[in-house]
C-alpha cells in the first residue's frame, strides 16, 4: 500500500474543497431556485438550511475522513463494519455523475471556443441542440457518436486523469489553487459588466424582491435544503474522501464554515451576475424578466449567448469568459468527484494510485460517451434526476440515520473534532443531523417518489426512465453491497488500529 498522500497546507485543502463545492450548479441552478421561492425571502430559509443541514454535515463528513483517514468505503467501514456498503453506494453514485459531467464540461469548452465571433449565430437554440449535439429527435434513441462532443470529452479526461495522476498536493490541490481564484476574478468581470447593462437593475430587483407570502410555504423551505445539500458535494463520498487527506491535527469546524459560506458566497455572486444580465435581455426584447427567466443547461447554452449576442460591445471577451468560468467550476467538482472512487479502488483492491487512475478513468470515459451520442441529452437529463434525488438524497438520509439513531456515533465524532478545533460543537450540531436533517430528507425523498409515481419526469417514456433512472440507481446499491462483500487487506486491518486507536 504506498504511504497516504496529504494536502500541502490547510490552504490548499480549503480551496479544494470550495472547489468541490462551487460548480454549474452554483452558476445555473442557484439564481433560478432561488427566484421562484420567494427572491429576497429566499434567503431566510437557505440560511437557516446552512445551518443546520450544510454545516453540520460538512463537520460530519470532514470528522469521519479527518479521523479514519480513508476513502469513503474504508472510512466507513472504520466506524462502524455495517457501514461500508454505504461508502461503496456513495462512490458509485460518485461515478455515476462524473461520467456525464465530463460531457457537460466538454460542452462549455466548444461554447468558449465558439464565443470567437459568436459562432452560434442568431439562433443559438437551434444552434445548440442541432448543430453541436445534432440531438435525435425521439427520447430514448441512442443514436451514433457525435464526433464532435466525443473529442472534447476525451479531452477533458485526459486533462482530469492527468491531474489526478499527479495526487493530491502536486496534483488536485496545485490546480485549484490556480483554477478557483482565477474562477472568482473572471466571474467578477462578469458580474461587473453584466451590472452596467440597461435593465440590470429590473433584473436585481426580480431577483432580490422579497415575497414573503411564500415563507410559510413548505416547498420553499425544502427548495432551500434542496439547494444547499446539491451544492455543498456531501452525501456522496467526497468530502471524507478529501478530509481523509488533512493532517491529524486540523481545524475541521472552522474549515467547514469557511467551506460552505465559501459556496454560498460565490452562489450569490452568481445569482447577481445571472439576474444583470438577464433583465438587460427583458429590457432589449421588451418583456418582463418572468419572461426570460430559465435554469440549467437551457440557460448556460441557449439563454446566454443570446444574451451576449445583445451585448453593445466585446460580445466574444464575455462570452470566452462565462464559458471558461463554466469550464473551470466543472473541472475542479469533476476532478473531486473521480477523486472518491480512485481512492475507494486503490484501498480495496490494494493497488498504485497509477493503475486506480487508469482502470477507473478508462471505465468512466468509455461509460461517458453515451452521453455523447445522438441521445445523450435525454440519457443525461434522466440520469442526472435520478441519480440526485434518489441516489444522493437517499444516500444522505441513510447516512445520518445510520450513523446518529443506530451505530450512535456522533457522541465519538463530536469528542474528536472538538479535540482538534478551535471552534466547539455542541448539542445544536447533534439535534440537526439526528432530528432536523432525517426530517427533511426523508420529506424530499417521499415527496420525490409520489411525484415520479403520479407522472414520468419530463414526460419521457416509461422504458427510458426505468433502464435509465430507476435502473441506476438500484444498480448503484446492489453493487456497492456486493463491493463490500470483498474483505479488506490485512494491512487495512493493522493500519486501522495504529490509525483509530
């Protein structure tokens, strides 16, 4: 087993897993959640879910890898044996999602090279879904490779599994101690610009009007513990995968403050950004910013560069640097996320961090390129909702469920990180993962359920939601319960000892 790798400096983690945390959807999901609940009143609720789902799981996820120093299967299995099939659903979850978040970067990379004289035309819609994607005009159709996305997203493999190579300090932590603050500067730009833009104004006051009739709303207070559990990479693997690596002696409570009022920080960044720019296209086409308002991938590939053809001027700067910005925040997640289960393989398998890479890179890149055929959207677009509400929601109820009602585990997890912390958990820590956290999880996992039972997401057909999303997820446990099955190297064994005791 090569010795465990560590991060250069309490710096570097921190910018590691920010970079984790900041992704597309801090850029195109934040602004539009939280417009539709409530604007300004948002903000109450998306709080109050920092802290008391984001914080004191991001403390729960950063002890459990801080102190069993292991991916997450091992970690897991560390604390408690039972656990380890949970490690194991979490990192193929992991997997899962990396496998079409590489296609997604590729995508933003083709946008930034075509934002050189505007490439998309006066029709980006048709642009993106029939030129670059040439989409099958049937769900479910698998189609050929597009050629065209195929490269790209071998390019971003290449350029990840390179990273990866490297390790932890000369690798993952060097690239986002470049990456995310070169992120931050450009989206500033950004930002700065889009606020100079007729309309801006019309669309910060969208965007920041308080309805408080919605407050009392619960679907308002679940959209808040929505957005903040998506956003913050926890429940599935990577952040006791990245904890795993800090010195025995680390700060985890305050690195998980600064960890999510990093994010949320770099959220409202992005919803001021986002909302400038899109009451200057309401107040260019004359309509309201109701009117124009859109999320995800609609928004990053269609709405903005119609956004940036208006422009009044350097419409190919802007465009190069919101597509960048996209490229940079999904490279650093991307890169987090095949981090979990090259450190799960390497462990159990008992194998060079060289040979994980390899295997588990070629398996992912060759998966990937479903999502680069014909059919890809649709197959990403089902995936995508699956795997999230059922796969990471699901994952991080039984996470704490398991951990705080049945292995009681948090009086041990919080006597560690108060031993090597300068700011003390208490009570309050333990009564939101064991009462408050269970309880809005396993709400949005019900309500998930009753909604997908009375409709099929996005109307799609029966067969593509069941081989696609059902299908996944179900696959995602069954072979994270056989993984665990497979008994550890004995070394694991001495090394736990000598690790925990």
């Amino acid at each position: 087993m090569e010795q465990r790798q560590q991060w250069g400096s309490r710096y570097g983690f921190i910018m590691a897993a920010v970079g984790s945390a900041v992704g597309l959807g801090n850029i195109w999901r934040f602004p539009a959640v939280a417009y539709e609940n409530g604007g300004g009143a948002f903000f109450l609720p998306y709080l109050f879910a920092i802290l008391t789902a984001g914080i004191p799981i991001l403390i729960l996820e950063f002890t459990i890898g801080q102190k069993f120093r292991g991916s997450a299967p091992l970690s897991l299995f560390r604390l408690n044996k039972k656990a380890e099939w949970l490690g194991w659903w979490q990192l193929l979850i992991a997997f899962v999602i990396c496998t079409y978040y590489s296609v997604i970067v590729a995508w933003a990379i083709k946008f930034t090279i075509y934002s050189f004289g505007t490439q998309w035309g006066s029709n980006p819609e048709s642009f993106f879904f029939n030129d670059v994607l040439k989409r099958a005009d049937t769900a479910g159709t698998i189609g050929g490779l597009v050629p065209g996305i195929v490269i790209p997203v071998l390019f971003v493999w290449v350029v990840a599994l390179f990273v990866l190579y490297r390790g932890v300090s000369k690798g993952i932590e060097k690239l986002n101690r470049i990456f995310l603050p070169v992120l931050i500067v450009m989206f500033l730009v950004i930002v700065i610009r889009a606020l100079t833009l007729d309309g801006a104004a019309q669309g910060l006051n969208a965007f920041f009007k308080p309805n408080w009739d919605m407050i009392l709303d619960g679907k308002v207070w679940i959209a808040a513990y929505g957005q903040i559990f998506f956003s913050l990479s926890i429940g599935f693997a990577i952040m006791i995968t990245y904890s795993s690596y800090l010195p025995k002696k680390s700060d985890i409570n305050n690195n998980a403050f600064i960890t999510a009022f990093a994010n949320s920080g770099f959220e409202l960044l992005a919803g001021i950004g986002v909302f400038a720019a899109l009451g200057f296209m309401a107040n260019q086409q004359g309509v309201e910013v109701q009117d124009v308002v859109s999320s995800g991938i609609g928004l990053a590939f269609v709405v903005f560069p119609s956004i940036i053809n208006e422009f009044p001027g350097m419409n190919g700067l802007f465009g190069v640097l919101f597509f960048l910005s996209l490229v940079f925040a999904g490279l650093t997640s991307m890169i987090s996320i095949v981090e979990t289960f090259i450190a799960g393989v390497q462990e159990k398998f008992n194998v060079s961090r060289t040979k994980a890479v390899l295997t588990s890179g070629i398996a992912a890149t060759v998966i990937s390129l479903l999502f680069a055929t014909n059919g890809g959207l649709y197959l990403l677009d089902v995936v995508d909702y699956f795997i999230n509400n059922f796969g990471i929601v699901t994952a991080g109820f039984v996470e704490v469920i398991l951990i705080a009602w049945f292995f009681r585990g948090l009086n041990g997890l919080q006597s560690h990180t108060n031993a090597i912390s300068d700011l003390r958990i208490g009570a309050w820590w333990k009564f939101c993962l064991s009462v408050i956290t269970p309880i809005v999880l396993g709400y949005m996992m019900f309500d998930n359920i009753r909604q997908n039972l009375r409709e099929n997401y996005g109307g799609y057909p029966t067969e593509l939601i069941l081989t696609a999303g059902v299908l996944v997820v179900v696959l995602s446990i069954i072979i994270g319960v056989l993984l665990s099955r497979k008994k550890w190297n004995a070394n694991i064994a001495l090394e736990r000892n000598k690790e925990v005791a």
